[in-house]
C-alpha cells in the first residue's frame, strides 16, 4: 500500500530525468549495433540515475516516518520504525527507548540521504 501511495512521487524525477536524455545518443548506440537492452543498459540507465535517485530519496523518506499506513492497513501486527517509536512514547512511557528509536531513525535516515546525495553528484558529475 505503502508503494501505491508513494509511487505518483517517484514518477515525476523519472520522468523529468527521461526527458532530458539525447535521442541521438540512443540512435546512435543502436546505429553502433546495440541491442535495445544494451543500449538501455549502457546509455539510458546511466543518464536517468538522478532522476532514479531523486525519486528514491523523496519517497524513502516520507515511507519512514509514516506511522499511520501500516497501522490501518496491517493492524498494528507488522510495525514499522514510526510505529515503535509512537509505541514507546504515547503508550508505554518508554521515553529513553522512544527516543534512541527515534534517533536512531533520524541517522538512518541521514546516512541513506548523504549515499543518495554522493551517488547524484557522481552521476552528475559523470555527464559533464
């Protein structure tokens, strides 16, 4: 359900990014002999990774904290990160457990944005 909610998010940076691609680049991989999933492999892949990784960063971090998705959906069987830390806090008190949760939730979501903000810069860095 999550991925359905989200998806409309990760469609627009693909999109853009497609775009933005040179048709003469695929014309001319496949005017070099390239099949078209090789060409799709080696030109289009390549050229659409910011987009790609955009669209990953914008919706891995709203699917973190979203707390109320699972909860109606799963019925609070299967929690996720935001749900144990609403557990901790609201229900049981459990305020140092909460908490190292939460921070816990706040680094992973940090170092996963450094790792998709250093792949894009790579990537970017690799079309000039």
């Amino acid at each position: 359900v999550l991925a359905h909610a989200y998806a409309p998010f990760a469609v627009l940076p693909i999109f853009v990014s497609l775009e933005k691609v040179d048709r003469s680049l695929l014309e001319a991989g496949q005017d070099l002999g390239e099949s078209r999933w090789s060409t799709f492999l080696r030109v289009t892949l390549p050229l659409s990774m910011p987009g790609v990784i955009a669209a990953a960063l914008i919706v891995f971090i709203p699917t973190v904290g979203d707390y109320v998705t699972p909860e109606l959906v799963g019925d609070g069987k299967e929690p996720m990160i935001a749900n144990l830390i609403e557990t901790q806090l609201l229900k049981l008190a459990n305020f140092a457990q909460g908490s190292a949760f939460a921070v816990a939730s706040m680094l992973m979501v940090g170092i996963v944005s450094v790792v998709f903000v250093l792949l894009n810069r790579r990537f970017i860095g690799g079309q000039k």
